[in-house]
C-alpha cells in the first residue's frame, strides 16, 4: 500500500509540475537533486559547472515532464537527461575528440578495496580524460551497451570499445598507485 | 563475474553518493522556469493571437481593395470613355467645320473666280462696244457693284471663318468643360462613398479592436487570478 502511495503521490506531483505548480516542481527538485548532481560530478570535474548543468538538465525535465510516459522509474528518466546535458556540455565546452583506435586489450582486473571511498573513486574518474570518462561512466556505472555509447557520442563501437580499455586500463594504473601509496604510508 | 566486480562496486559507491547542491541553486532554477513560464505562454499566446489578427486584417485589406478596384476599373473605364469620345467629338466637329469652312473659302474662291470671269467678259463687252456709255455705267456699276458684293461676300466668309474659328474656340473650351465636370462630380460621389465605407470599416474594425482586447486583457487577468 505504502509503495503504491508514494507511487500515486509521484504521478500527482508530476501532474502538478506540469501544470507549473512551483511546489511540485521544488518537491522533485528537492527529492532528486543532490543524485543528480552527483551524476553531474561524475562527468564534471568542477563541481560549480556540474551544478549549472544539473540546473538547465532540470529546466529540460520540467519543460519535457508533459511528454513523460510513466514507464520505467522517473528516476530513471531524469537521470537519462542529466547525463544527456552532461554529455552536450563536454563535448561543447571542452570539444572532446575521440581518437579513432580500435585495439583494445584484454582487461586485467584488480578488485578495488572496499576501504575506498566515494571520493578515492571519485579522484580516480576525475583523473581520467573527458572521452574516457564518459565512456567509462556511460559503460560501467549507467550500463549503456557500446552501441547505444557510440550513437550518443557519434562514434565508432570499436572506438567505444577502445576507449573503454584504455580507460580501464588508467584505471587501473592508478588504482595501483593509489595502492602503492597507501601501502608506502603504511 | 569479475571484469564488473570493479565496475560494480564503483557503481555502487557512485549511486549512493549524494552531493547536495548549493542553496542558491533552486533559486535560480526558480528564476529560470518563471522566466520560461512567462515566456512561452505570453509569446505564444500573443503570437497566435497576433497572427490570426493581423491575417485577418490583411484579407480585409485585399478584399476591401479588390473591391475597391473593381470600382475604380468601372467607374474609371466609362470616364475614359466619355472623355475620349468627347475628344474624338472634339477633335472631328472641328474638322467637319473645318472641311466645311474650307469648302465655304473654295466656294467663295470660286464666288470670286466667277466674278473675275464675270468681269473681263463685262470688260471685254465695253472694248468692244466703246460707244455704249451707259452699258460701260451698267458695266461700270456693276464692276462697282460687284467688288462691293464680293467684299460683302470676303467680309462674310472671313467673318463667318472668324465666327467658326471663334465658335470652335468657344464650343471647345464648353464642350471640354462639360465633361470635366461630369467627371468630377462621379470621381466626388465615388471618392466620397469610398471614403464614407472606409470610415464605416474603421469603426467595425475599432470595435472589433476593443472587443479583442478586452477579451485578451480578461484572459490573461484570468490566469492570474
């Protein structure tokens, strides 16, 4: 009942914010924004620049909410558009190009230790290149398939692939360097 | 299940991160979508509103003028043609008078070549018959008589020329008037109905004007009301 509840109360704001019901719109803006925004800072470094993205990502949100077909979780769906505005901001801000490389390796795995944190991993994506980053991020975290990865960013699926490996395998270096130090300090 | 055992625990660590946005943020979100609120609504609103308007008014202003042409083509069309048959009028009487006032000079030409043969012959009668004074009186009196005459007749042709000429002068200028005239007064009731159906248009579309924009007005009133 309880789930069913917050799911009518869901459709009501939605309905509401339609509508311009300013208070409908604070109570999603105010129940999503700081995920979004985490989203937002996994693709943006600079935390200032994610936020104004996570702001227009949300005027996208209430401007297309009446096209929103309650299919699928609603999280989901404004989700989908942060990281669509992220995406445009990269690639126009920072005119990310993606080398046209098709050789990608047999990944080496290396289990993170659970004792890092969200922002030892947080570090470890912001030190990876804007064209890794997304494709990592699109890859491993919204589990995007490299096809769908090469549509939205316009390039090869070999080159999807490619840079995955490559930002894999940075990863991986500096995984082991974040190791080393520890393991120096130590 | 190991290749996204890294993935998966970024994931993980990644989805329950939460990082809460600056407290201005929903602020200017705020700004944001009142500035679009107003925007789209009112631009669009009007616009539409604008349109229809302003293509309605534009048919109006086509039909008002087809119809006003039309008009101007009928009423136009016959003024021509009275002026120009007036002016072919004009231009033939003349001629005709012209024709006749130069048949009027032969005659008279021809008055007077008959009177100059009438003279020698009269002339030659008195060479001939030197002793007939009284016929050389008669002759004499006829000669006499007879430029007098035929000044008379110069006199009336010249005088009836002049009196053509300043008939023609005179009729032209009356004839030429008339028309003008006539002209005037249908371009006046024409120009005048014209102007008395364009100021009756202006008021419909004034009052169709306030309608509109009280309609507007209660509209958007509505809205934030």
């Amino acid at each position: 009942m309880k789930v069913i509840n917050l799911h009518q109360d869901e459709k009501n704001t939605i309905r509401l914010a339609v509508e311009n019901n300013r208070h409908a719109q604070h109570q999603i803006y105010t129940k999503f924004s700081p995920k979004m925004l985490g989203v937002c800072r996994q693709y943006i470094k600079d935390l200032q620049q994610a936020e104004d993205v996570m702001i227009t990502a949300f005027m996208k949100v209430f401007s297309s909410l009446k096209n929103f077909e309650h299919k699928g979780s609603f999280e989901g769906w404004i989700r989908r558009i942060m990281i669509n505005e992220c995406i445009s901001f990269i690639r126009v801000q920072k005119q990310v190009k993606f080398i046209e490389d098709e050789t990608f390796f047999e990944e080496r795995h290396n289990d993170i230790e659970s004792k890092f944190s969200v922002d030892d991993i947080q570090f470890l994506i912001d030190s990876l290149p804007d064209g890794y980053k997304m494709i990592f991020n699109l890859y491993a975290i919204e589990g995007y398939k490299h096809q769908e990865i090469a549509e939205m960013l316009g390039i090869n699926e070999g080159t999807s692939k490619s840079q995955l490996s490559h930002a894999r395998k940075m990863l991986q270096n500096q995984i082991n360097k974040l190791k080393n130090y520890d393991n120096g300090t130590e | 299940m190991e290749p996204n055992n890294i993935d998966k625990q970024i994931k993980e660590k990644l989805n329950q991160r939460e990082i809460q946005p600056s407290a201005n943020a929903w602020d200017r979100l705020d700004a944001m979508l009142s500035v679009e609120e107003q925007k789209p609504k009112r631009s669009y609103k009007w616009l539409s509103i604008a349109a229809v308007f302003v293509g309605f008014t534009l048919i109006g202003i086509f039909m008002m003028n087809k119809e006003n042409s039309t008009e101007n083509v009928i009423l136009s069309n016959p003024i021509v043609l009275e002026n120009e048959t007036k002016l072919i009028e004009n231009e033939s009487t003349p001629k005709i008078e012209n024709n006749l006032s130069e048949a009027k000079e032969v005659e008279a030409v021809v008055h007077q070549l008959t009177k100059k043969i009438e003279k020698p012959s009269t002339e030659i009668n008195p060479k001939k018959d030197f002793l007939l004074d009284n016929h050389s009186k008669n002759e004499e009196l006829i000669v006499e008589s007879q430029p007098k005459e035929s000044t008379a007749k110069y006199i009336n042709a010249e005088s009836l020329l002049a009196e053509i000429e300043t008939g023609e002068k005179i009729e032209i200028p009356n004839i030429s008037k008339k028309p003008s005239v006539k002209v005037d007064a249908n371009a006046l009731l024409s120009s005048a109905e014209k102007e008395v159906d364009e100021t009756f248009r202006d008021k419909v579309i004034q009052s169709i004007n306030k309608k509109y924009n009280s309609v507007k007005s209660t509209l958007a009133n509505r809205n934030y009301e």
